[in-house]
C-alpha cells in the first residue's frame, strides 16, 4: 500500500510482516502475517488499529491545495493591484493618515481573503475526495465501500471490471482477471492474472513488476473479470508516483529539432503565458470563476481609464488633489470582495449537496445542475429501491413458482413458495384488472389510504394466493437444475451472521435475489461446492450481450456444464431445446413463442425477467483459464431451464421526485437493460409515463417508448423528427445512451446521464452533467463524472438540480448586490468632476476611505449572507434557466443599471441639497478650499454633505441587500404561499447571517459620523443633524423605486423567462405530456400546493385543474399524493 510513510520505508517494513515479498509468498500465509480472515474480513477495530499504525493510503506528497497558491491569488486580485497603487500614492503625497489606512485595509483584506478562501479550497478538497476511486473491502463480514485512502493492510479488497485497484493486493481468488498495468510497467496490454502462479527460486530483482501475476497493483484498472485479494504494504507507491507524468497543452514544446528553429522562443512565449494566465485565474476554475476573474480585470481596465477621464478633465495638471480623486474613482468600481463570496458560494453549495448524498467532483456542474431541462436516468437502484426479490419463477411443462410474504428481501427463510399452474396473458390482464379495481375501491372508501410496501406485499400476495391451489413445492428435477444453474452463474453471497443472528448478503441486487431463491432449497452456491462442484471457467456479464456463463465440473467429474443467465431475447436464441428429461423438447417457433409470451406475462407485472439456460460440454475441449474458447463456441446448443421473474420495487421518493421534475420543467427519461414490459410497467408506476396512453395524441403515445433497437435503428433525421424523444428506452446499451444524449443536444437541450458501468463512461462524458453511482459504480465511471450519487437513488438528483438552481438565484444576487453599487459609486464620483472649488480642482462627494468602507463592509458581507439565501419559493416551479446565458441576464444588467443610476441620482441630489441648500454663497464658495484633504471651517458643508451621501449610499445598500432576496417580488411579499398576513420579519429572520450583517452595518454608520478625528482625519466627513431627514427620505424613496421597478417587472412580463406568478393561477411549465401526475402514488414529501397554499389542510383533498396543454388532466392534491382521472 502506497502510503507516505510507507512509501518512505519501503522494505524494511515489509520485512517485518511477511518472510519474503508477498509475490513469493503463499496467499495463506499473507493472510497470516495480516491478521486477517478471507470470510469475514478485518475487524473494525483492527482496521482502526492498522490505520493508525500505517497512516493512509496515499502517496506522499498529495497535500492537495497550496497556501503560497492562495496567497498568490489574493495578492493578484484587480482590487488589491488598485489599493497598492493608491497607497503608494497617499505616502508619495505624505498623506500618512491615508496611507496607514490603505495599509491596513490591504493587509485585512489579504489576510481575510486569505484564510476564507483557503479554508474554503480545504473543504473543497475534502469534498472532492469523496469523489475519488473507492474500494469495496470486507469488514466484520460485511462489504462497505470506503474511500481508497481508508484501505489499510489486510483489508480483503473485491475488485471487478472498470474499478481501479485501490491498494497492492495478493489475490487469493480470481476469475479471468486482466489489469492494465501500463502506468507501472509502460506496457499497453492488460497484463492476465493468476492468483496461483509461483516463482521458485526468484527473488525481487529477478521476477518484475509486470510478471509478478498473483499480484494486482495500486493504480492500475480492472480490464476484465474479478478478483479479492489481501491489500499490504508494498514500494509500489514509488513507482506509481515516478510514472505519473504532467501533460502540456499543444505547442509547449521547446524542441528545436521535431518543430523548428522557431519552436523555443514560440514555447518559451506560451509558457510564459501559461503561468501568468494561470497565476490571474484566466484559465483555472469553473467557467464562472474565469468569467468573473476576466470581470475584475476589465474594471481594472476601467478603473485606469477612469483616471485618465479624471485627468483629462483637470488639463492633465495631476495635483495631489486630482491623483487622489482619480484613486477614489478607481476604488470604485472595482467589487473587491466577488471572488471571496463566490468561492465561499461554492463551498457552502457543495456542503450542501454533500447533506443531500450528492459528492461534486467538477465545480462546473454546480453552475450546469440548475439549468438541466432532461435526466436520463437507470432504472434499477436509482428509480428503484436496488433490493430485488425473486417474486416468480417459470419451469417448463411444472408450472409456476410464486414466492409470497416475504419481509425480507435477503433472508431465505422469509415467505413461502407455492406452485401454480401457467396463466397466459389475457388472464393474468382480467386478473390485474380485478386487483386495480379492488385498490381503487379500498383508496374511495378509506379516503384515499395508500399502501407502506409491507401492506401492498400482502395484499399482493393475497392475490397470488387466489391465483392457484397452493401445492406443498418438492424439488423436483427441472426446479433442481434450475436452482444449480441461479446459483453457480452467480457471484452474489449469502450468509447467515450467527453473532448478530441475521443474513448478510453481497453482490449485485440480481444476483442475490436469485442466490436467495436457490437457498430456499439449501442449493446455495456454497452448500453445491461444498458437494463437489468445480468452477473451470467464466464469462463475465457483458453489457453489449447480457449474459454471463460459467463452466462448472460435476460433482462426479464425469461432464462440464455450460450455465447461462441473461436476457431473455439473448438466450433464447441460443437455445436448441426447452426442458429437462420427460419435458424436453426442441426449440420451435411455437415454442419460443409461448416462452415469449410468459415472459411478458411476468414484464407485464413489473417483473424483471432473466432466462436460465444450461448444456453438457465434451470433456476433449479444453478449458485452460489463459486460453478459453470464445464464448460464441461456448454459448451455443444450450437448454432452456426457466425464467424467473425478479421484482424489484420503486423507491418511495421517487414518485415525488418525477413529479417535482415535470413542474420544474424537467423531463425524464428511463434508460434501461430491462424488457419493455418491465421497463413499462415501472414507467407507469412511478409516474414517467402515463397508466392510459390513451390521454396522448397517438404521434407522442408512439413515440415515447422505444427498445434500443428501435432507437439505434432510427437514422438522426428520423430522431430529430420525433415529436417527443422517448421517455423509455428498453434493452438499453451504452452507445444508446451517447446517441440520446446527442439527440438531446440537436434540440438545444442541457441533459444530466446516470451510469455505473465502465461502458457507460463515453455518455457521462457526452452529457452536461455525468452521474456516476456511488454505491454501484466502477472507478470508470466514477472519474467520468462530475457528480456522485453517494445513495444512488433518483430523488438525490433532483435535490442536486434544486441546490445548483439555488446557488444560481444567489450567484446572481449577490453579483447584482456588488455591481449596481459600484455603478452607483462611479455615477457619483464622474458626475461630481463638476463641482470644482475656487482652485479649479473638483471635490469629491465620496473620499476613498468612505468608498473603502461602503466597499469592504457594507457590501461584502450582505453579499456573504445572499450567497447563503435559502432555495426561492417557486425555485422548482419555473422553467430551468439557460445556461448559455449564464449569470449575467438581461434581468441582471438591467437591474444593475436601474439601481445603480437610481441610487447614484439620489446621492447627487443628497449632496447638491446639503452643499447648496442653506447657503448663501455662490456655486464655487460653497465647495470650500481643498476640502479633499483636511477639514477646515470653509469646508464645514462640504464634510456634512460627505456625511449624508456617505450614510444614504450605505443605507440604501444594505436594504437593497434585503430587496435582492427576490429579484421580482416585493419585499413585503417574499413568499406568496405563506399563510400569514405580514411575513416581512420572518421572511427578513430566515436568513440571520444576512439580518444581523444588515444590522450591525446599519448601525455602524453612526460611529464612522461622530467619532471625532476618526472621521474628519480619516473619512473626511463630520457628524450631521437635519441632514438625516434628507438622508431618510431618500433611502425610503430608493426602496420605492426598487419596488416599483419589480412591479413593473410583474405587470409587464419582462424578463420573466417563461415565469408565471402565482397570482394568475398557473404553476410549472405548459407541455402537451406532463410527468409525475399519472397515477396515484403515495409521497414522502410535500407538494407544493401542501406548502404554499392556505387552504390545503391534513386530510382534506382540494380539486383543481392542471393545464396540460393539449391534454387537460383533472388532478387531486392531498396531504399523500398526486393522482390523475384518466
């Protein structure tokens, strides 16, 4: 294991666990010398032990961000460039007062950006980790998937095809296994593994890394099959950290001779851009981080030409004077603190998303999730609850085998089994029929109850019950060879826990159902090992083919046999014959017709159905491990055993989560393996696609379902032409997923794609948002994704899209919040080049150390407390925003303009008033003698009128703050649901980071007017009397202009996006198909009816009519459930 102290010390303490290396040393005694057990695993508490003993796994050296990094930032920042240049001015001037403060404040503000944004990049870091490659270890009996650097010696590693190897194991168990060991050994072929191979008389020296094939290494991937193996101390973390090189972009090259005489100074020149780009934030970070690093430059830029307008407007005679008013206009439009609130933005976003089981590996998916418009999701374990149950199982020419009250999906002895006889379609239908009729009779006279899962299973089950004469179930020879095959194709274990008198299962949720079912019977894939049966060879469960085959030798070792698992249409036609003994028949059309149709009997019941084959092999054919015959001369001839029928159930949630899509304007798209009957019957379950298909136009009904087939059939035009893409996609492969994603993108559409498998990477990729299943996901898949589903469950992809469409609403507040102030501030400072003094020299209504304060205190920190703003009230009733677009809308470049030109005139006037009011001196007099740089009696006024613009501007700016909760509805109305009258304090209280930055800046003024020296000497104002009536007027006229351009924004639709106020009657989006309102389903959250509306009390159902564009749908509302009459 490469962890830095044990990279450190290499061999030395390796020689202190094992007598040799472990390659030469037997599994057994690895196991040993570990103090571990291949059954059950390390101890936690041993785990912890070693843990603390070898520090993590990890290699030296990946101390993640760098403080001098960070530092570097700060000292870089537009703002920062600005205050050293006017500090350098004040003390070239000797005005020390102002040079000490501007002093102070680059010192504050470097060392608060600094500590905030390096704790922000630690807890980003800490974040992403959760992301990174995971391993699946064995522990108190148990599989728990852990982050790699956890693994600790002695740790039993499972690994499969896409993972990445987590630590140097020797394997002791192995099943075709291929590593690609190229970052180790610079070699491209995967490198065939053998957890038995021994090297007599070799020694570390002799036998290299690439032949050491007991051996899997840390860092290298799974190409193919599966192994476990013993995680140990090794010196391959060096290697790994030597191999692992830094790739340059094109034309970095310094090589003279491969591209040019010219090709070093060109290099030279591009690197050198390179890192000063780099260095600026103008290439590293999110596109939004970029776009808003490229911000502060350009009003950096701006700042500069400012100055030359100031200077040009005084004949370029630069006087201490004029520098310094061209450092105040400078100051000003620089927003000091976005960077800093953005990052921390970031941070706290993903904080949250990480308490919503969702790990963000890309901080650019936090800016694409709120702008998402269709999720194409899996079905089984994301939409479904992963916990599959063997429900039926079809024997040819025996009948059908029901398993009925069961409570636990993993314990064998749970239920019980019946045999009953086939049933074809049409009388499973009547009788599907009968049973919905009996639900809904239930849900009218019980006002509307719904099932919990154990009550349907019981109900269900008292259906089955009526289905047959219930048979004491014998294991016969069909049902024997049926359970031989589930279980010995099957990687999934079962075991019983005799200290915490429970069973434990691990492997893939098909895999232990059908393990379940066969333990059942006591024909559990150990108990028929432990009987003599020998496993020679496997074929993994391939994607592109679904199926899987092992070899076994009978107990008798007279024969092989051949056992096959997979997709019904992929088995059946390798099938030469059906049945066993007095059943056996060869395969016809007649035949595989009626195998067909049972099937879809069971899809139909929302069963996913899996096809069980078997054959006798030759004994003369070889099955040598290294060189196994194609599978093609391997699956071939087989006999049908049986289907069976697995069930797996919907999570509760995502019911609620659908229909929560479909009125945030987002579609969804199911995307599965499973059969059409299956993948239909889901669909309609949780609410993707209608129970009656009749409500839809027959265009949009053919189009909403597909197969893969079909799908892949489909020529770009063909797809393009589709009035709705499909809604479900069954049989599903990987290129199918690449190919809807491109559909998607051809409609100028933002798409978000789940994916577990090392196939599935290509489509991660493709999509805007890739997400990779935590719990069930390859490292493949995982390092191709932004997001990671740490629960892999639906309802936490909706909460990640409702998180990034908050962070968005508060990116763009508190950008507004920082830009209109600076528009304000430039407004007054250019338009106060006109009062100029006796001397000629203009006098500024704003010193630089006022704008200094209104910048770095007043705004930062309402601007922190936006970014912390809760989700808005309709946040996932609108459409999805357009990403292209970005945070810069016209809603927020107007608004920008609106507030700050508004707040601007005000202040001009503020200060005209006080300097020109009550004075009887003419234009020039009034404006004193060089009031810019000390107070004197002549520029009383002059200070006062400082002192009024000075607490108006702060004021207006920290209730425009409070305004900005909303950018469209009124202060006194933040939230149109809420029950009570006046919701202005409370909605004011929610956010007390925002109430109390408020407060505190409100009554900071005070101070800053009337502390004596500090505000003469340093802010160049006085305290104040009747001017406070003119600085209160006004401050309540700006909030009654704020108000009024949201009115105007209400009134006439602009910039509304497609938004509707609730006042109108309308919520959601308008289409002709609209999701999550097709059946009645039992919810786990509330509606937003529940919350909203007044009139929605516990109990009582509210009728109202949903606009569904072509399509009207009468829909009821409770405190359980959203149904639809169709």
């Amino acid at each position: 294991m490469p962890a830095a102290n044990a990279a450190e010390t290499g061999t030395a303490t390796q020689a202190n666990f094992y007598p040799k290396h472990p390659f030469l040393t037997p599994a057994e005694e690895v196991r040993a010398c570990l103090e571990t057990n291949t059954e059950t695993g390390l101890s936690k508490a041993k785990a912890a032990e070693y843990r603390t003993k070898f520090g993590d796994n990890k290699l030296s050296g990946d101390s993640g961000v760098k403080w001098y990094t960070v530092l570097g930032k700060q000292l870089a920042n537009a703002m920062i460039l600005v205050l050293v240049l006017a500090m350098a001015l004040s003390y070239g001037l000797r005005d020390y007062i102002e040079g000490g403060v501007l002093t102070a404040v680059i010192v504050l503000n470097v060392s608060i950006g600094f500590f905030q944004e390096f704790r922000a990049e630690k807890k980003m870091d800490a974040l992403r980790a959760l992301g990174s490659p995971s391993a699946a270890v064995l522990r108190d009996g148990e599989i728990e998937t852990i982050p790699s650097n956890e693994v600790v010696p002695g740790d039993i590693v499972t690994v499969k095809t896409g993972d990445t190897i987590p630590a140097d194991l020797r394997l002791f168990d192995q099943m075709n296994l291929e590593c690609d060991e190229k970052i180790l050994t610079g070699e491209a072929m995967p490198v065939a593994k053998d957890q038995d191979a021994e090297f007599d008389g070799g020694d570390e020296l002799t036998v290299g890394i690439g032949d050491r094939i007991n051996m899997a290494y840390s860092s290298s991937t799974v190409t193919k099959g599966r192994a476990t193996g013993i995680g140990m101390n090794t010196e391959i973390g060096k290697i790994a950290a030597s191999m692992q090189g830094k790739q340059r972009k094109p034309n970095r090259s310094m090589s003279r001779t491969k591209y040019g005489k010219l090709q070093p100074v060109k290099g030279a020149a591009l690197r050198t851009w390179d890192s000063i780009a780099k260095f600026l934030g103008l290439t590293v970070g999110t596109p939004l981080q970029i776009k808003l690093n490229k911000l502060a430059y350009f009003l950096f830029g701006c700042a500069l030409l400012l100055a030359i307008i100031v200077f040009g407007v005084n004949k370029f005679n630069v006087t201490n004077e004029v520098a310094i008013y061209a450092v105040s206009t400078g100051i000003a439009i620089i927003p000091e603190s976005l960077i800093a609130v953005l990052t921390i933005t970031f941070v706290v976003g993903m904080t949250q998303m990480r308490k919503r089981k969702v790990v963000t590996r890309q901080l650019s998916a936090l800016e694409a999730l709120g702008g998402i418009t269709n999720i194409c999701s899996d079905k089984t374990g994301t939409l479904t609850q992963g916990l599959m149950i063997t429900r039926k199982v079809w024997i040819p020419g025996t009948g059908v085998y029901s398993v009925d009250d069961s409570t636990d999906a993993n314990d064998p002895t749970k239920g019980k089994v019946t045999l009953g006889p086939e049933k074809s379609a049409s009388e499973v239908e009547k009788e599907q029929e009968q049973k919905a009729e009996e639900l809904d009779t239930a849900r009218s006279t019980a006002a509307v109850k719904f099932d919990v899962p154990e009550q349907k299973l019981k109900k269900e089950s008292t259906i089955y019950k009526k289905e047959s004469a219930e048979e004491k179930v014998t294991i016969s020879p069909p049902l024997e060879s049926f359970l031989q095959a589930s279980s010995l194709c099957n990687l999934a274990t079962v075991r019983f826990n005799e200290k915490e008198k429970r069973w434990q299962t691990t492997g893939d949720p098909t895999e232990i159902a059908l393990q379940v079912f066969a333990h059942r019977f006591d024909h559990g894939k150990k108990a028929l090992e432990g009987l003599g049966w020998k496993q020679n060879a496997e074929y993994p469960f391939d994607s592109t083919i679904k199926r899987m085959t092992v070899i076994y030798q009978s107990p008798d070792a007279s024969e092989n046999i051949i056992l096959t698992k997979g997709a019904v249409e992929r088995i059946i036609d390798l099938c030469s014959s059906i049945g066993l003994e007095d059943n056996n028949q060869p395969m016809t059309d007649t035949l595989k017709a009626s195998v067909l149709e049972q099937m879809r009997v069971l899809a139909s019941q929302g069963l996913r159905v899996l096809a069980i084959a078997r054959r006798s092999l030759s004994s003369n054919v070889p099955l040598d491990k290294s060189s196994l015959p194609p599978r093609n001369e391997i699956e071939n001839d087989l006999t049908l055993l049986g289907l069976a029928g697995l069930y797996d159930p919907p999570r509760l949630e995502t019911k609620d989560a659908v229909r929560e899509c479909s009125n945030a304007g987002i579609k969804v798209h199911m995307l599965t393996g499973d059969h059409p009957d299956t993948a239909v019957a889901i669909a309609k379950e949780v609410g993707i696609i209608p129970r009656n298909m009749g409500v839809l136009s027959t265009d949009i009904a053919d189009s909403i379902v597909k197969t893969a087939a079909q799908f892949d059939g489909m020529s770009e035009a063909d797809i393009d032409a589709l009035p709705e893409l499909p809604l479900v996609i069954a049989r599903c492969a990987p290129d199918t997923k690449t190919r809807m994603i491109a559909a998607l993108h051809r409609r100028k559409l933002y798409a978000a794609m789940t994916g577990d498998g090392v196939n599935d990477a290509p489509s991660l990729k493709a999509a805007d948002v890739g997400l990779a299943m935590g719990m069930a996901g390859s490292d493949v898949a995982k390092g191709a994704a932004d997001v990671i589903l740490t629960d892999d469950n639906f309802a936490s992809i909706v909460g990640a899209i409702e998180e990034g469409r908050r962070m968005f609403d508060n990116i763009q507040k508190f950008i507004l919040h920082l830009l209109f102030t600076n528009v304000a501030e430039v407004l007054v400072l250019i338009a106060g080049l006109a009062f100029q003094d006796s001397t000629g020299f203009s006098v500024f209504p704003l010193s630089p150390l006022q704008i200094l304060w209104i910048n770095m205190i007043t705004s930062s920190f309402p601007s922190f407390g936006l970014g912390r703003e809760k989700a808005a009230w309709n946040i996932m009733t609108r459409p999805p925003h357009d990403n292209r677009k970005g945070v810069f809308t016209w809603q927020v470049i107007a608004d920008m303009m609106v507030y700050g030109v508004l707040l601007g005139t005000l202040c001009l006037m503020t200060f005209i008033i006080v300097v020109y009011g009550r004075s009887d001196l003419g234009m020039t007099a009034a404006l004193g003698l060089d009031c810019n740089t000390t107070y004197s009696e002549t520029c009383d006024v002059v200070f006062r009128a400082r002192a009024a613009v000075f607490a108006e501007l702060t004021w207006a700016i920290l209730l425009a703050a409070w305004e900005l909760k909303d950018l469209r509805r009124s202060l006194l109305r933040l939230n149109p649901g809420s029950e009570k009258r006046f919701t202005l304090f409370a909605d004011l209280w929610e956010n007390q980071f925002l109430f109390w930055a408020v407060i505190i800046a409100f009554a900071s003024v005070f101070p800053a007017i009337y502390i004596p020296y500090l505000n003469t000497d340093v802010f160049k104002h006085r305290g104040i009397d009747w001017e406070w009536a003119v600085v209160v007027g006004f401050v309540l006229l700006f909030v009654l202009g704020v108000e009024l351009w949201k009115l105007t924004k209400r009134l006439t639709g602009w910039f509304g996006d497609g938004q509707v106020e609730p006042e109108k009657g309308a919520r959601g989006d308008r289409r002709s198909l609209k999701q999550g309102f097709f059946t009645f389903a039992k919810s786990l959250t509330p509606t937003w009816s529940m919350e909203k509306k007044s009139d929605v009390k516990a109990g009582v159902m509210k009728k109202r009519r949903a606009d569904s564009g072509s399509t009207t749908q009468t829909t009821w509302t409770t405190t359980q459930g959203s149904g639809t009459a169709v």
